[in-house]
C-alpha cells in the first residue's frame, strides 16, 4: 500500500504538461516525501477547465470501519466508493516518484519507484471530495477545529513485476500519457476503469531505497 509518494517537478512544469488553465495551488516548494493527512496537488475539472489545488491525503472509509481516513482504494465496487469515480469527483494526483516499503530487518526500507531516474512527471489516477470534521497534523494547527476539507485518495490495482517483489499486494494506478489523463478525468465511469492495471514493467525502475524522502 502506498503511504508515501514525492513531487519534485517545478510547478509550473507541472502547469504546462497537465493543461491547467487555473492555479489555486500557490507556490508549494519540491515535496520531495509527502505522507498520509498532508496535503499535495491534485488537478480535476472545473467545469470544461482544469484546475490544481492543494488537498489533503486520505478519504474517510465506510461508518462500518470507523471513518478511518484512506490512502489507497482497491474496492472499487463498493457503494462507499461509487459516488465518488463519477467524472466531477475523479482527478489526477501528480507523482514525481512513490515508495513502497521492502520488509526487511531490523526495520523496513523504503524504496523508490518512478519511470526512470530523471523523474519525469506522471499520475496517480484520483479521486477528491468535500467533507466536514477535523483533519490536518498538530504540527499545522495545533488547536485544530472542524472545518470543510477537500481530500484526496487514488485507486490501486494488481502489482507488476517491478513493485512486487518489494509490494506484493498491490501498487497504485499509475497515469503516463496525456491521452490517459483525459481519459480518466473525462470519460463515463466504465471506460475511466479500464485504466486500472499494473504499469508495463518496461515503464517503471527503482530509482532508490532507504530514505523517507526521495533523495532526487
């Protein structure tokens, strides 16, 4: 399960590949190790324009499963997570690089997982809602307060070749052509899912292991 990832990419090479037309996002430095309830950008559609915003990592489970905030959504067909892969609430996640951790002794070592070693920039394939209650780390806010949030998790599918002797489980649905990021931003629900399946081993390289933030 992917509980860190990294975007190094200038931001405004992050604008120009991904077509943003509008920028709420500011001027976030390199985030070299972003973790779970920080926040990092995503962009989704605002109307017929793409949009990129900063928000926070981590959509609230089933009431079943107390809320706890999720990371990475494998279960697709459950009806907490239908409302929410209809176009206006799916988005893409820009990824420099993401981690996964090696089960090794005496503690596990992250390692590092991007298309080559230059880091070129790409997606994880999103999805974003509104909701209202108290989330942000103390060392934001320390008093925090109930507030609306926009959150963020992104979908994952079967590991290759790659990420699996590090990860069996799973890795995340990773987005790397403009033709792609249309897709899942704009087409129906069921064409938007065929995208979920392991990147080409060919695509993908470890470009380093044993640090909590990519050392690019």
């Amino acid at each position: 399960m992917c509980n860190l990832f990294g975007l190094v990419t200038p931001q405004a090479e992050i604008r120009a590949l991904f077509g943003v037309a509008l920028d709420r996002a500011g001027n976030p430095p390199a985030l070299p190790g972003i973790f779970p309830d920080q926040r990092a950008p995503i962009v989704r559609l605002e109307g017929d324009e793409r949009v990129i915003e900063m928000v926070r990592w981590g959509i609230p489970g089933p009431k079943q499963f107390g809320e706890h905030p999720v990371t990475n959504v494998r279960n697709v067909k459950s009806p907490h997570w239908r409302p929410w892969l209809e176009p206006e609430y799916r988005c893409l996640v820009p990824v420099s690089s993401f981690s996964e951790y090696a089960d090794t002794k005496p503690g596990k070592t992250p390692t590092w997982f991007a298309p080559d070693e230059n880091r070129p920039p790409f997606a994880f394939a999103g999805i974003w809602r509104p909701w209202t209650g108290v989330r942000g780390t103390r060392a934001e806010k320390p008093d925090r307060e109930e507030a609306e949030h926009r959150l963020f998790s992104f979908l994952t599918c079967e590991a290759n070749g790659i990420v699996g002797p590090v990860h069996p489980k799973a890795m995340p649905v990773l987005l790397t052509t403009p033709e792609e990021w249309r897709t899942w931003l704009e087409a129906t629900t069921e064409v938007a899912l065929e995208l979920r399946r392991p990147l080409p081993d060919t695509a993908m390289t470890i470009v380093a292991a044993g640090a909590r933030q990519d050392p690019a």
